[in-house]
C-alpha cells in the first residue's frame, strides 16, 4: 500500500500546482476569435458559458440577441418503460447464432421499436433570450464583434458618428450570473429597451412581469418542470423607465401538436413575442445581470422565480470586480495550455483566416492554433463542474447551447461516439477535472442500468442503451437492442482520465465499482460459441445497416468494436484491481473471461474487418468508425506493439474512404486525423483537417455536424447549419497527436507532424503516469522538451535516431538514463515535483 499513498499524496501536490497555475499571460491573436461582420444567425454567435448557464450573443449593433441556457433544463416527459424481453431471450439468441438474420429482426420487432419510431429521450431545451433594443437610428461604422478565448468575453463595439459604442458578456462561474455591460466614450448616449422573451410553445406555461429595473420570466412544462430567469437592470447616469409590465404566453390553446420525431429547429432566430421589459434613458453605462434557475438545481421547485431575484440582489454590482473576477476563474483552466504554431501575430479577421484556408486548400497554423484553442475554450465553457455542486450535467450534443424547442437528437447523450469524443481530450489538455461530471453521470444511471440489464436481456449488472439524457437512460430501438458497448465505452474513457490522474481514490470508491457492473452483465450475457470463444450474442457495430436482408437490419455476428471495448473492460479490471491489491477472485474470473475473448479479425486481404463474420455493409463510406476502437480512442493496437494490427487498420481506412465522403459527418475527419497521427501519417491526417474545414467550419469556428451547404458530405436538415460539439472538442486530440502521444507506456515527440505546423511551441500538456509537458521545435525536430514529474513515476521516451545526443538536465544535474536499442526508446527515474529538461 505504501505505492498507493505515494500515488495519493502525488495526486494532492498535482492538484496544487494546476489550481496555483500562472494567470494573467498576455492575449495573443491565437486567443481571439472576431469579426466585422454582424449577424441575425444563432449558429454564427458567439458561445459563452461557465458550464452551468450558457448564452450565444449574436452580436447585432442595435438589436442585440443573447441565446439563454442552463445544463439542467431537460424536459421531464418520458422515462425507462419496460420492453420485456428477457423472456424471449433464448429465441432471438439462438437466431443471431444460427444467422437467421430476418428471424431473429421480426423476434426484435416484436418488442421494441425500429429506428426513428420511438421516444427515444427527454430533449435538452432552451431557457429563452435576452433582447437590447439600442435607440440607434444612424448607420453602424468601425463594427467589430471578438471572442476573447482567454478570457472568456465577448466583446461588440461600433461607432454612430462620433460617439463609440462597446457591449462586453460574459459569464461569472464564481457569482452564477450571466453579466453585460453597456458603455460609450461619450456621456448620456444609452438609450434602449431590455426585454426577455421565449420561444412561442404550447408545452410550456410562461409568464412573466417587470419593475423598473427587474424582469422575471417564469415557466412550467406540461409534465410540471419548472424553471425561471430574471434580469437585473442598473444604469447610471441615467433613468430607466417602464416598458412591458406583465406577459403570459399562450398554453394548451388547442393548437395542433407536433407529433412523433420531427425536430423543431428555430431558424427564425428570433422569437415572435416581446416579453416584460425596461427602458434605459440617457444613461452613461448600463450594467445588466441575468440569473437562471431549474427545478432540479434545487430541493424544491417552488420560488424559483423569487431566488433568481434573490441572487441578483446579492451581487456586487462593481463591474471590475465582477470581470476580474471572471477572468481569474476561467484561466485557472484555459492558461495551463498553451501553443504557438505561428510565428505572425495576425490582425486578420477569423472569417478571412477560415477563407484563404479554403481557397487554398490548406489550414493555415493561425487557423490550426485558433481551432486548438476554441476546442480547450468549448471545454470549459459547456463543462466545470460547479461551486459546491455535484449537480452538473455532463456536456452535451451541443454543450449548452441550444435554441430549438426539439433539438436535433434532442441534444442528447449518444453514447456510440459523441459524448466520448467530448471527453477523450480533455485530460491531453490538461483539464482533467472536467472528467468529474461524467463520472457522477455514469453513476446517477447505474440503478436504471440494472433494471434495462434485467428488463431487456435477463442479465445482472448494468446496461446503457446508446441515447440518454440527464436524466434517464434512453430508449432502445432496433439498433441499439443490437449493442451492449455504451457503458464500457465511458469506462474506457474513464479508465484513460485515471490513467492521466493517477488518483487511487477514485479508482477505488468510484472507477472499479462502475466497470465491476458492466463486468457483471458480460458475465451473464456472454456465450460461448462452437469454438469456445466468449462473445456477445447479440451484436453490431454501432448505426452500420447490413444490405442484402428483408428488412432494413443492424444485427451482426460479433463486431470489432464490441470485442475491443470487452477486452478494454476485463484487462483494465484486472490491472486496477492487482494494483489496489484486492478482489483476487474476481480477478481470477475475470481473467478467465479474457483468455475466451477472441481477437478482431483481419480477412485474407489484410483488412481489418468490422464483424467476426462476412456482411455486406448496407453503408460502405459509412460516418462511424467503430471498428477502430481499438486504436483509437483505445490503447491495444499501435505501430510498435500490433503491428499487423495497425497496418490491418489502415487499409481498412482507406478501404472507407474509396467509398467516398457522402456519408460523412464532422466526426468523421475528425477521428480520421486521430486515427492516421497514431499511424505515423502527417500528412493523411492533415489531411482530413483540411477536407473537413470547408465543409463544416463555420466563421466563428463552431462545427456543423452535417454539411449544411451541399458540398459533399452528409446532407441531413439542407441549409440548417446544425451545431454540434463533439468535432469541436475532439479536434483538440488530433492536433495534440500530431506533435505529442503518451501511448502504452511511452512519450513519442513530434510523432506525426505535418510540414504545415514544422515550427511551434507547446506548453502544459498533461501525460499518462502523471505528467506535464512542454515541447519546442523548429524545421521539424525537436529543440527542447520540458517534463514535470506529478507522481514520481519512471519516464519512458520513444525517440528514434541518436540517442547519444540527448541530454537530460534537472536541477543543474545531469540526469543518467537507460537506454533500450531494440525498440529505440530511453528511461530514467522521476522525483515528485521536479522539472526535467531534455536537450537534443
């Protein structure tokens, strides 16, 4: 045990240093986003967020628009139903081992829903907007609105005549509050309305009322979710003056419903009705701070409206304290990275940036340095875990952002890719503790798991269907009554946030417990077949149809993926229990379900195949890459250690892409640019960035999941430019990837840099076995790398070449190292605490 407490009391120092971590570091052109350009489109806001309340500002000179949100605003009309299935079991068990493919869907169908039948979860939905109205009649010169990265605010100023106008916004994670401030360079020339307002909706009850410098909007869903936001206005130098003084939208009219699955996107981007408001007049600065609160952040639902007022009346309303106080929260965790890709501090606008990496067909290292930043900004701003609270949700589809009523996939929990994505990241990037959430999310659901386990497959343990909400797991159609992956593929990423940690605590009380269930339902749920492999009986790989069948079918013999992310399971178990010393028996067990697990096949022309068995991909350019799990995000397969594996995988990318981009999503390029940086291919997987840019980035550098614009990818929802974040955020690990990987035990340098990015700096990246590093390189080749030791750990680089002229300096000693010739790579000791300079 005396290891335990070492790695525990190393976890502590760790703690200390990021949360004492410099603040402060001048802004640089990589840390802004802006435009001169206005804009009335939600999607081309700017996003803001301290990971509870969310807000996307248009922008507008003079009717600004701020979108509203709040993580825990789920609609409350639907949960877990029984399927009663488990009785049937036998019956579609034995069809999906005999192959009887049509058999075994109409056994399926009779129970459970085909895809895009059912209620699938509870939607993520707005809170509503926040409207300023400016008394501008003149026309808007020198317009320029910015996303400062670094500090978290967005910032619109613009000239009428002579007088400047600025508008800043942010949101203060310390106070809970969304804060706006009004000023001018010239004394009494505000003047406007402030009004709230919520999309029309005949499911929620929404009214609202005003007093000269409060409005308060209340709702109330249908099923009795409840929810309120208020707005305090103070203004100086000024009046303010009363505008709309009571509201009440409409409810339960007898409107016609919107029925079924149709998504109700909000592309009016404005709402139809003005809700309670206030005048400002003549005023020198106008401060406005708004305050959401949800049912479920509370023990009680009632007075929500009464403590939003409550909270607003409490705030010191000094506007510098305020902002400073902001800033220093939120580069506790945006200034531990940093990176340099560009030697220009450029004054080009992002829009013309993102524009002349089109034109030629390239990602400028600007453009590469910005989108890196924005993926660490997203991060943050949709996903720290709150002040005093363990009440956080999870990032979602969009984050927090949010604008339609019934979001595309209800901005919902897909767990057969999107949520890992978010996550797999964040520990490169060095914010760890945003892993938090996801962990009291996964444990929240582990008493419905059982029952779905129980209800759908007659199994102990747990099992998580591919959507969820906050809430609630999900729903299972025909596809996912097909895949039991859900839950160990968050244990796999929680697995990684250890790995990256290093805290015993966790694995202890919180990591184990988690995968011992889903280890529980393997072991009721697996079977072995005529050759005494252990497999799943039931099987696909995740949203691929297979062609050539009676109905439109995702059952599979069992898939890649399936057997990857089982293997990750039980081989983690076992490691995490050895090194905590305890559950020998069951380590014993579950050994003995591994020896059984058999390995993903590669077919005679050397491919890694998606199933043990021949289908015909219904989907061949199919989005999903599943079956590359085990590469990427997963650890088994790497050029070094499989390297059949790895070149098996490759081909079977490439086999992927002949079949072109059609079927593509922003994902897609995505993990394709992972997956080619752990293969040793730069200038592939630069590649991918740059195919995916035109498609799917827009000018403030969100990401679109579909192509909204026709230009070769999947055209789901036409001219919608549909948001979602997971591409955003995933992004960050295909550019860390390139320049720096922390695989199976070793540091690779530069593994897979493109020619584009050949000189740069990086700073604070967070490595397996508890680590910091700083990398500096020019012409392609490492000048210096810098490395803390967090937990004492020995340190292993993989470095190709002339080993003999490295040198290791720490403290002003040479630091002696060993070195393995055979697989190019050298080791030394690490104390707690201390820096490491490696020179080459």
């Amino acid at each position: 045990m005396k290891s335990v407490l070492k790695i525990f009391t190393a976890t502590l120092l760790c703690h200390i240093y990021i949360t004492t971590y410099s603040i402060g570091i001048d802004v640089n052109s990589g840390d802004l986003i802006w435009s001169n350009k206005q804009t009335n489109t939600w999607s081309e806001g700017y996003p803001i967020g301290n990971g509870r309340i969310g807000g996307m500002v248009l922008g507008n000179a003079k009717k600004e628009r701020i979108a509203l949100n709040h993580d825990l605003l789920w609609r409350n009309f639907w949960d877990y139903q029984n399927h009663n299935t488990a009785s049937d079991m036998p019956e579609i068990i034995s069809a999906s081992l005999n192959g009887e493919w049509d058999i075994l869907e109409e056994k399926v169908l009779a129970k459970v829903s085909r895809t895009g039948k059912a209620i699938y979860v509870n939607p993520y939905v707005p809170v509503g907007d926040l409207f300023i109205d400016m008394d501008h009649s003149s026309t808007v010169t020198a317009y320029q609105r910015t996303l400062n990265m670094q500090e978290g605010i967005v910032e619109i100023s613009y000239d009428i005549g002579e007088v400047s106008y600025k508008r800043e916004v942010f949101v203060s994670w310390e106070q809970g509050i969304m804060v706006i401030r009004l000023s001018s360079n010239r004394m009494g020339m505000l003047s406007g309305e402030v009004s709230l307002s919520r999309l029309l909706d005949p499911e929620c009850k929404l009214r609202g009322y005003s007093e000269l410098d409060k409005l308060v909007m209340e709702g109330e869903f249908e099923e009795g979710r409840k929810f309120s936001f208020a707005a305090k206005v103070i203004q100086r130098g000024g009046r303010l003056t009363g505008g709309n003084r009571k509201y009440e939208q409409p409810f339960g009219d007898g409107s016609e419903k919107d029925l079924g699955l149709s998504y109700i996107f909000n592309q009016q981007n404005e709402t139809t009705e003005k809700g309670p408001s206030t005048y400002f007049d003549s005023s020198n600065e106008v401060l406005i701070l708004i305050a959401i609160n949800v049912d479920q952040e509370f023990d009680s639902n009632d007075k929500l409206a009464e403590q939003s007022i409550n909270k607003l009346n409490s705030i010191n309303t000094n506007y510098d304290l305020l902002k400073n106080e902001h800033i220093a929260n939120h580069q506790r965790f945006y200034n531990r990275v940093r990176i340099d890709l560009s030697k220009t501090d450029s004054n080009i606008s992002t829009d013309s940036l993102l524009k002349y990496s089109i034109k030629n067909n390239t990602a400028s290292p600007e453009l590469i340095e910005k989108m890196f930043n924005m993926s660490r900004y997203l991060a943050i701003s949709s996903g720290t875990p709150q002040k005093n609270s363990t009440n956080k949700a999870p990032i979602n589809l969009q984050g927090i952002w949010n604008q339609d009523r019934r979001p595309a996939w209800d901005s919902d929990y897909h767990l057969d890719m999107n949520i890992e994505m978010c996550y797999w990241p964040l520990d490169m990037m060095n914010l760890g503790e945003l892993l938090n959430p996801l962990m009291d999310w996964a444990e929240k659901l582990i008493p419905q798991g059982r029952i779905a386990a129980r209800d759908l497959y007659g199994c102990k343990g747990i099992y998580y269907p591919p959507t969820c909400d906050f809430n609630n797991i999900g729903n299972v159609d025909n596809i996912g009554f097909y895949w039991s992956g859900g839950a160990s593929w968050i244990a796999q990423i929680l697995w990684q946030h250890w790995e990256y940690d290093q805290d015993p605590q966790f694995l202890k009380d919180r990591l184990l417990p988690f995968m011992k269930e889903i280890a529980l339902f393997y072991k009721d749920f697996l079977v072995e077949n005529e050759n005494g492999d252990l497999i799943p009986p039931l099987s696909t790989s995740p949203e691929m149809p297979i062609a050539g069948r009676k109905y439109r079918s995702f059952a599979s013999s069992p898939s890649t993926m399936d057997l990857e992310l089982i293997r990750d399971l039980l081989s983690h178990l076992i490691h995490g229990a050895t090194i905590l010393e305890q559950d020998k028996a069951l380590v014993h067990e579950w050994e003995t379900m591994l020896q059984k697990i058999p390995y993903p096949i590669i077919n005679e022309e050397g491919i890694l195949t998606e199933w043990m068995e021949y289908h015909q991909p219904g989907d061949p350019g199919h989005r999903h890459r599943s079956q590359f799990v085990g590469l990427c995000p997963g650890d088994r397969i790497s050029v070094e250690a499989t390297p059949k594996y790895a070149e098996a995988a490759y081909l079977a990318l490439k086999e992927r892409h002949s079949n072109g981009m059609n079927m593509t999503q922003s994902m897609t390029f995505v993990w394709d640019a992972q997956i080619l940086a752990r293969l040793y291919k730069p200038k592939e997987a630069f590649s991918q960035i740059t195919k995916l840019i035109p498609i799917h980035v827009l000018d403030n550098l969100l990401i679109t999941c579909n192509d909204w614009g026709g230009k070769g990818g999947l055209a789901w929802f036409p001219g919608v430019k549909l948001f979602q974040i997971e591409a955003n955020i995933g992004l960050a690990s295909s550019i860390i990837e390139m320049i720096f990987q922390d695989r199976q035990g070793s540091f690779k340098f530069l593994p897979a840099l493109p020619k584009e990015l050949s000189e740069g700096k990086v700073s604070g990246l967070r490595a397996r076995g508890g680590f910091l590093v700083d990398i500096n390189w020019s012409n392609s080749k490492v000048d210096h790398a810098l490395i803390q030791s967090i937990v004492g750990n020995v340190c292993k680089i993989n470095i190709k070449g002339k080993l003999s002229e490295i040198e290791i300096v720490s403290e002003g000693n040479k630091i002696p190292y060993q070195i393995v010739e055979s697989d190019d790579t050298l080791t030394f000791k690490t104390e707690i605490g201390k820096q490491y300079l490696m020179k080459f």
